[in-house]
C-alpha cells in the first residue's frame, strides 16, 4: 500500500490528508513537532482573551484520526534522504515514504536584534508562542508593558490580545504609516487612529535597535533606533512578518529559495516530493499573487488540490480571484481582487474612496481608469459577501455596475439601509467632479 507521508499539521497537510482519504485508501502518516492535534491557528488569540479553550480550536475530536486511518506522529524531522525515500527524525529514528509532502508552514522573521532570543521575546505564531505569552504577561501586574515590533496583521491581533488583559502596548512600526505597503492611504491613515483610540503607544517610523536583558536573561528594555530611547518592557513580541519554515530542508537535493520551489502541480524537483501551503514558492507568480502566499485560505486550496495530483487526477493549482479577510481590533477587514497600496500600484489603476463620519467603516473600489473594469474593493466595518464579488470579477464588470448593484454583495443589513446611497451618491459626485 502507497505511503504518503506529511510533515506539518497545518491547514495545507490536514486538508490534504483529509481529501485524500476521501479519494483513495493509500496509508497516511502526519508528522508534527509543535501539536499532537491539529488546531485553528488563527483562534490562538481568542484563547489568550478568555473567548475558548484551547481544545476549542480543534475542529476535530481526536479519534476523528484514529476513525479516518490517518496516524498522528509527533517528531521533529532533522533530514531528507530523498534517494532512499527516508526521513530521519531527532531521536533517532527513521521512517520511510512513496510519496513525500513538505507542509511545514512558517516561521516568526528576526532580523538579528541584539537580544531577539532572549526569555520574554516571541512571535504570535506557534501554540507555544501562545504558552509563553501566558507565562510572561498573564496580567499587568507581572507584565507592565509589552512592546509589538512590526506592524502587520500578526502585530494587531498581538496588541488587541495584551490590550485585553489591560496591559500597556508599546507598537514599533517600521513604515509612516500602518501596512500603508499594501492599504491605501486613506484606510491606512484611519487604522492609525483606531489603534490610538484604543490606548495603544503606536509609534510609526520607528525601528528597533536592540532588546536588552536583566540579570537573569529576561527582557529588560528596548532601545528605539532613530532615537536611542529606551522603553521598559516585559514582553516583546516579534510580529515583523513571517517566512518559509524549511531550515532542515536546505541539507537535502530538494531545490529551496526562500521557500520550497515548487511548480503549479505543487511538485519539487525531486519526484514524489511535494510542498504546500506557507512553505511553499512558485517558480512563476500567479497573476498579481506573490510566489510565497501565507495566508491559511491559500494553504487549504492547495491541500485540495494536491490530493487530486496524489489520487491520479494531476491538477494545476488555480487559486482564483484574491480575497483575504482579517480584524483590526473591533473593525472587521476584507479585501477582493487587487487594491494596490501607495507601493506598486499600477499607471491604470485608480480609486474611489468613502469613509463614514465615525470613522470606523470604509471601503475602497479599484478599478483601471482607461476601461472601468472594477479590479476590486477593501471594506473595512461593512460585510460584503465574497461569491458576488468573485462572479463579478470573473464577469469583468465595470466600476458603474458593481457601485449600481452594491447592496446585492451585502452582507449586512443593518449597513446597507443607512449608507447605500451615501456611497451611491459619493461616487456619482465624484465623477461629475472628474468629468466636468
């Protein structure tokens, strides 16, 4: 009987293993160093703030596996002998398999601060980022002050996490302005001041020089590059971005850049070794997307995807339109298409932007100037319903029609009947302003 063997019990390896033991009867070992069970990474936070248990986050009982045939291994894997089809783990041990797929997921980026591995510094990634914040801010009384460094959607839900529990956020954002590298400036500028209506020291163009300890190895302090300040702190959580978890693979003759190399059958150089999910980088980008996607939507899609492959129906991985969806403290994001931030946006490209007086909802429409085919839309505090957005991108219709037929992506109720025609009207304005 064929073994496939799947490092990482994640999204991308547990879909995986799930679809293909819908399709086929092949044995099916997953390996994982970090969880004996797989679980929801992005509900990690709701655990921290009192929402779930841990346990919560499984979506599956655990003899959901046994039932399933899928055996559970936990083990770090040191090397891959592909030659052999053998991989050997740090106890010791071997295992070997017919087919082999890399699911490993990322890992927190550090950029060689003074101090970054000290007790007190951690990433918001792994369960046991979720351990170590427990044993270092339970409360404000152990935990003064906690500094985040980087600002992206990692860095946000970290500061709401300590902003929970009444703890003190100093937030170290490199750019002038928050993630202004992939939002328009308008939403970008409105984050910025919903992170201080909440209490949070957001302080923007500001980098972190080094992490100084105490005498027992703890955090002391951070030292603020521009400025040499120093911030006294308990906590400092790295949430600069992530990158491809795939150290223990660079000793192996599978091809690596700064993820696994893969083709659009999500295949490696080497056959029968496959990579998906986080880990993984496309040779060629797919459309506007980048080579290497952390995002846990992309991840299930290629789990999907590959089993198929693994099955004997051999499929090109298709991601679709790109959608994404994420939280800004209590301001709930989604985007759809492409709306380009100040960075890369194209000559064609062009927006029309409504903002509420509260300042807490928005939403930005992308569309190319010469044509008026919509590109795409970022809503921020107003639900849209992603199938409508997705047909009309594939429909190719104009920015006209999706701001004519808006209310039919609604996704809340409440939203449409008081600021429809506001939205409406905005955008006629505008044009009249433009044209005339």
């Amino acid at each position: 009987m064929e073994h496939i063997v799947i490092i990482g019990n994640g999204i991308s390896g547990v879909t995986l293993a799930r679809h293909i033991r819908k399709l086929s009867d092949k044995k099916i070992t997953i390996i994982s160093a970090e969880t004996d069970y797989f679980f929801s990474r992005t509900a990690l936070m709701y655990v921290y703030m009192g929402h779930m248990k841990f346990e919560h986050t499984q979506p599956y009982e655990n003899w959901f596996w046994k039932k399933n045939r899928i055996e559970l291994r936990k083990a770090y894997v040191e090397q891959i002998d592909t030659d052999n089809k053998a991989l050997q783990f740090a106890n010791g041990e071997t295992l070997n398999y017919d087919k082999l797929i890399i699911a490993t997921g990322s890992k927190p980026n550090k950029f060689g601060w003074p101090g970054q591995d000290l007790n007190g510094v951690m990433g918001m990634y792994h369960k046991q980022d979720l351990e170590n914040l427990e044993k270092h801010a339970p409360n404000n009384e152990v935990c003064k002050r906690a500094v985040i460094v980087g600002g992206g959607l990692i860095g946000i839900e970290l500061a709401e996490m300590l902003n929970s529990r009444n703890i003190p956020v100093t937030f170290l954002v490199r750019e002038s302005s928050f993630w202004n590298g992939v939002l328009p400036e308008g939403e970008s500028q409105m984050i910025n001041r919903h992170i201080k209506n909440h209490h949070i020291d957001l302080r923007l163009s500001t980098n972190l020089k080094e992490i100084k300890s105490d005498e027992h190895g703890k955090v002391k302090s951070v030292v603020i590059e521009e400025t040499g300040e120093e911030i006294p702190c308990t906590v400092v959580g790295l949430t600069a971005g992530v990158s491809p978890n795939i150290d223990f693979i660079k000793s192996s003759k599978i091809e690596t850049d700064r993820g696994v190399k893969v083709n659009r059958y999500l295949e490696t150089n080497i056959p029968d070794v496959y990579a998906i999910g986080d880990c993984a980088e496309q040779h060629e980008a797919i459309g506007n997307r980048r080579p290497i996607e952390a995002v846990w939507y992309t991840g299930r899609m290629m789990g999907e995807t590959l089993a198929q492959t693994i099955c004997g129906n051999r499929i090109a991985y298709k991601p679709g339109h790109w959608f994404n969806s994420a939280k800004f403290l209590d301001i709930e994001y989604q985007t759809y298409g492409w709306v380009f931030g100040e960075r890369g946006r194209p000559d064609y490209e062009t927006h029309f932007h409504w903002k509420h007086d509260d300042d807490t909802k928005c939403i930005t429409v992308a569309y190319n100037k010469n044509t008026n085919e919509f590109l795409g839309i970022n809503t921020f505090g107003i639900r849209m319903r992603h199938e409508t957005f997705n047909r009309w991108l594939t429909e190719k219709r104009t920015v006209d029609y999706v701001m004519k037929h808006l209310s039919e992506a609604n996704f809340d109720p409440e939203f449409y009947t008081h600021f429809e025609k506001d939205i409406l009207n905005a955008y006629n304005n505008q044009l009249q302003t433009v044209t005339s």
